[in-house]
C-alpha cells in the first residue's frame, strides 16, 4: 500500500515540473530575442536618426546671384550718396577758401590802420582831457595807496588849469581844492596818504571852466 502511495506522490511532481520548465524555456528564449516592449523602444532611435538625416544632408545655401545683386545695388546706392553730399560740400569750400584768401588779401593793408585806431583809442581813453592848449593825461595809480599822479602839458601860454579832489558826493575835500598845473612842470601830484580808503572824484578846470571829472579808488594795503 506504500509503494503505491509513493509512485502516486512521485507522479505528481512530475507532471507539476513539466509547466515551469516550460515557462523558464520560454523566458529564456525572450530574453535571447528581446521582449516586444524592448524591440519598439530600439525601433524609435533609428526612426529619429532616419528624420535627422535630411536636415544634415541638405542645408540652406545663400543665392551667388542674388547676393551679387545686393551688393551691386548697395554699392551703387552708398556711390550715388557720397557724390551728391560731395556737390554740396565741394562749392561751399571753395566759396570759403576764396573768402579766406580775399581776407589775406585785404590783412596787410588793413592792419596798420587799425593798430593805428588802437593806439589812438589807448591814447584817448589815457586822457583826462585833450585840446590845443592842454592835455591832461588821467590819474594813475587808480586805485591809488599813498600817492595819484597826473601827466599834463601845456601848448601855448596864457592859459589856466586847475585840479579838485572831491568826495563821492561832490563836496571838496580840505586841503584837495585847488591843485594848480603849472606851464613850467609836466607833472602834478596828489597825496593820497591821509586820505580814507573809499571813492573819490578828481575834477579839471581850464580858465574857469569844468571841463572834465573822473572818478579814483583810495585803497590802502
């Protein structure tokens, strides 16, 4: 009774053996190939390389022809601006350079005269007063610290000149209020020492007359 107990066990096994072995055949056998999910994963690579291959075999290259026109016609657009900017520019030049050349012309003839115009403006502007019997030249130092001087001369004889300091107010100052020219000196002085820092007037009087008045800065050190 055993033994047949036994044969029934081992018969059992055997036929539950026989469907895994068969399941282990086929992993195997999958596994050597590849599964399906594997096969459509490696399909998708080289679908990519195969779209790639146009776009590097073909690329865009630029037209000789057109962009031979693009550079004639740029060319001859930059031309055609730099000649009409140069008619405009080439008249004025030469209207400036016959300009130039007219006023170097004219200078040698016209700088004597006006240095001599200057000269004379510097010479009148330096004179308190100027006629054909006196000149009286203006008070320099100005402004003046100890000492204001007066250059004069006389033409003729006969004639009476006269010099009063006055405060900015017109009121002779003590001491200031007839300062003779005598004919016999070229030179008259005034003593501005004592006197206090401020403005001060100096006016000339020929034969009675006020002829002239200007004004002079006392300023000490």
């Amino acid at each position: 009774m055993k033994q047949f107990i036994l044969i029934g066990v081992l018969m059992g096994l055997l036929t539950a053996t026989i469907p895994i072995r068969a399941q282990v055949a086929l992993r195997d056998s999958d596994a050597r190939k590849g599964s399906r999910l594997e096969l459509g994963r490696t399909s998708s690579p080289q679908k990519t390389s195969s779209t790639r291959l146009p776009s590097q075999r073909f690329s865009m290259v630029p037209n000789p022809s057109l962009s031979g026109l693009d550079r004639s016609i740029t060319l001859n657009k930059n031309s055609a601006i730099n000649e009409h900017y140069r008619s405009l520019l080439l008249p004025k030049s030469g209207s400036k350079s016959a300009a130039r050349a007219s006023s170097a012309e004219n200078a040698p003839a016209s700088t004597p005269e006006l240095r001599v115009a200057a000269s004379q403006e510097i010479k009148a502007d330096s004179r308190l007063f100027n006629s054909e019997k006196l000149w009286v030249s203006n008070a320099y130092p100005n402004p003046a610290d100890d000492v204001a001087e007066l250059d004069y001369q006389f033409a003729g004889t006969g004639s009476e000149a006269k010099l009063a300091l006055l405060n900015i107010l017109g009121t002779p100052v003590a001491g200031y209020e007839q300062i003779e020219l005598e004919p016999g000196n070229r030179k008259v002085r005034i003593v501005t020492r004592p006197l206090d820092t401020g403005y001060y007037l100096y006016q000339l009087t020929v034969d009675g007359k006020k002829v002239a008045t200007k004004r002079l800065l006392v300023r000490h050190q």
